[in-house]
C-alpha cells in the first residue's frame, strides 16, 4: 500500500459507517474539525443524506492542497448481508464524491492507521479508551471533540482524526521530525510507505487516487 509521499497543506480522516465522521486539520495540527456523518431516514431506515455530503465536500475542495484518507474495511465479521451491503453502499458514495471532486485521497484499512500509530482493533477490551487517551495526549487543546454531553466518547469522530493524525505522521517534515531528518529509522518508515519517498518518483496510491485539478 502506498501513503501520501510529500507533505499537504491540510489532511482529511472519513470513519465511514453510519455513525462515522468526517474529520480535517491544518499541516500543524492547531487548526482542526469534525462534522459527524449525515444521515436521514427513509421507510424507516438510516441513510446517508448525500445533499449534506455534498456540502461537506464541497468544503473540503475549498481545502488548498487536501490529502483525504477514507477507511476501508475489507471484512466486518458478524454482519448480516443486507448491512454489509449498505455499507458497501455508503463507502461506494463517499469514494465517488472524493473521485469526481477530483481530491487526493487514499483508501486505508483500519490495522494499517491503527498498526502505525500502536492502537489496538476495536474487538480488544479497552480500545477506545486507549486511543481516546492517546488522541488527548497529542491534542488536548480539542479533546471535547471526541466527546458527547454526557462525557461517552463518539469513536466515529475519534477514529476520523485519528487518521487525519496518521496522514499527518507520514509525510515528510512529520518523519523528520520523529525520527531525525535522513536518520536510518525515517528512511526505513519512508521504505515500508509510510512517510514521503526521498527519491523522485511519481505519487501514487492506493486504488482510486485522482490529483486534483490544477
């Protein structure tokens, strides 16, 4: 799997699911937001609600120089079929959405955002609360974000910064400054793909990555 191989001015995280999020930050981290996932209801069903979608990324677009991550579950173990297919439904939109408004984005699998940043799956006992902990730790200053009025933590909107963190962690000045600039340990995380490559080489992507209109 290949991950952004330069540095963007803004990183969008998408938790696809109905209770999802849609999450985005400035390259510093200071300026960050998070827009739970639309939805309406229709003959008694949730459903996304695509002309709020719309908005949503038509914001994005307005993003000068956007990297978008959308997770991409391959399996969800335990579902029935007809959920299953509305998931693939939903993840379908928001993968259509990000290709025709022509943004840079890359479909990831929740162990690879989860794996580098040392996050446990949500079948083990206490993971949200640890990766709560962790989103505090790097950014206390917007840790009611990922909280209800009630204190619960809302995992769709911490799982969508959470990856817009990830994003963060792979380009190329987040690597430097972790490991030391062309330091054995940046070039090997920069090797396995996750961080930018030091040679000069196209970007690529995962399945589905378009560059965005000049």
């Amino acid at each position: 799997m290949n991950l952004p191989t330069r540095d963007f001015r803004f990183y969008c995280g998408i938790d696809p699911g109905f209770s999802g999020a849609i999450a985005w930050m400035n390259a510093t981290g200071s300026s960050v937001h998070v827009e739970d996932m639309p939805t309406t209801e229709k003959k008694g069903r949730v459903e996304l609600c695509l002309p709020t979608l719309r908005g949503h990324f038509l914001r994005l677009c307005r993003l000068p120089d956007c990297a978008l991550a959308i997770e991409d579950p391959h399996t969800r173990p335990g579902e029935g079929a007809e959920r299953s297919m509305r998931f693939g439904k939903q993840l379908g939109y928001l993968e259509a959405f990000a290709f025709l408004k022509g943004l840079n984005y890359f479909l990831i699998a929740p162990n690879l955002w989860k794996g580098r940043l040392g996050l446990d799956g949500k079948d083990i006992a206490g993971a949200n609360d640890r990766a709560a902990e962790e989103f505090e730790r790097l950014y206390p200053e917007h840790k009611t974000l990922i909280h209800g009025p009630r204190g619960g933590i809302l995992d769709g909107r911490m799982d969508a910064l959470l990856i817009c963190h990830f994003l963060r962690m792979c380009t190329g000045s987040e690597t430097d400054r972790k490991f030391g600039k062309q330091s054995p340990e940046a070039l090997a995380y920069c090797a396995s793909g996750g961080g930018r490559s030091h040679g000069k080489r196209p970007m690529k992507s995962l399945r589905g990555y378009r560059n965005a209109p000049s």
